[in-house]
C-alpha cells in the first residue's frame, strides 16, 4: 500500500469540509434552524463520511484524490469500524491529529483503518 502525504490528507479534509458546510448551509435554510446549529452541522458531518465511506470507501475528497479508507491489512472496512472512524472524527481536534501528529489521524487510531491510494 502506497503511503499518503499530508497534502493528500489535508487536500481530503478542505473538500469534504466545504461539501459537508454547503450541505449544512443549504440544509438550514430549508429547516429554519439557523447557521449557528452545531448539532445538525455535527449530524450531517457524521452522515456525509459515514455513508460514504461504508458504501465507497471513499468521500468526495478522497475520489477526487484517488484514495480510499481501508483495513490495515489492505481489506474493506466493515461497518462498524467506519462507525467508529465518522464518530471519532466529531472530537473537534481530530484533523490536528494527522496535521500535526504522527501520520494517522485519530479516527483512523480508533477505526484500525488507513488511507490508501486507489488501484
């Protein structure tokens, strides 16, 4: 498995942001709950990564970088380790994790996943 770059991590993270902050903006609009609801911008968050990574292995970040969540051992994430990895990414300091840590982030720690290159 190829190794990923930070840039690669951190280009992920600013696409999948804005999708999910677009979707939170245009979801609040339609709901009457204002922009400053941290709960459902938390919901829809947990939702965007959790669908698609247990559906695709991917977000849209990670399909327009080519790369894809996996088990350690190269094998598709079950379920619950995508559970775990679109709840831990909720703790608010976790994209510091990878940033400025070692080269996992936290959820990928709890979730025993990492970022591969797509074949």
């Amino acid at each position: 498995m190829k190794h990923i770059d930070k840039s690669t991590r951190l280009s992920n993270y600013i696409i999948d942001i804005l999708v999910i902050y677009i979707l939170w903006i245009i979801v609040s609009l339609f709901t009457n709950t204002g922009y400053l609801n941290v709960f459902l911008l938390s919901a829809i968050m947990f939702l965007y990564y959790f669908l698609f990574e247990a559906l695709t292995s991917q977000t849209l970040g990670k399909l327009i970088t080519k790369t894809k969540v996996v088990n350690k051992d190269g094998s598709k994430p079950h379920v619950i380790s995508i559970l775990i990895r679109s709840i831990s990414r909720l703790f608010p300091l976790d994209w510091l994790s990878y940033m400025f840590g070692n080269d996992i982030g936290m959820h990928d720690l709890f979730s025993n996943t990492i970022l591969t290159k797509k074949n």
